[in-house]
C-alpha cells in the first residue's frame, strides 16, 4: 500500500500563490508518474499536472504558466507551486500516485485539500 500525506491548501484572493506538498510513505518502490488532480463542485475529477521520477512534467492547459509542478525524490514528496490564482482554480486538490506490479498499475490517492481563491 502507498500512503499519500497533502497539505497546503487554504483560502487565498485572486492573483495570490499557494504551495501544496504531498509525501508518499509504504510501499513507494516504482512510485511513478505523481501527480495532482482536481475536483469542483459538480465537474468531474481532472489532471492538473504530473511528474515522472525522471522528472518529466505533464500539465493541463488551463494551468500552464501559472503552476509548477516538482519532485523531491529522497523525500518521497511532490509539490505543487501555484501562481496568479484564479477563482475557476477553486476546488479540491487530490495528489494521485501510480505504482505499476507486475505490470499492473495500481492508483493510490491522498484525502484531498481544498482550495479557495476569492474574486
């Protein structure tokens, strides 16, 4: 099993940052990619930006320039730096890890933290 830790959200007015952390414990061998999703009241649940081990990055479009997704290997932990908040980011924000078995991917997920960005 892999354990997912999130902190950082909060309330915070347009134009502003926030910073979410999210630290993987158990089983966290071939962890890969991680990542952040996220959900609004009524939408589904959508990407908002991954990282592979390697560091490769993979953002939705509505997020690009804004937010900075990045990887502390030897902390087993992912951030997410977020810029020039808008109010359609509000939402809650799920870190999501992929670890692959046997050639079987297994999606782990973190409780969620919300995010509300005031207009």
């Amino acid at each position: 099993q892999v354990q997912l830790v999130e902190s950082g959200g909060g309330l915070v007015q347009a134009g502003g940052s926030l910073r979410l952390s999210c630290a993987a414990s158990g089983r966290i061998f071939s962890i890969n990619p991680m990542g952040w999703y996220r959900q609004a009241p009524g939408k589904q649940r959508e990407l908002v930006a991954s990282i592979t081990s390697g560091g490769s990055t993979n953002y939705a479009d509505s997020v690009k320039g804004r937010f900075t997704i990045s990887r502390d290997n030897t902390k087993n932990t992912v951030y997410l730096q977020m810029n020039s908040l808008k109010p359609e980011d509000t939402a809650v924000y799920y870190c999501h890890a992929e670890r692959t078995v046997v050639g079987v991917p297994y999606d782990y997920w973190g409780q969620g933290t919300q995010v509300t960005v005031s207009s």
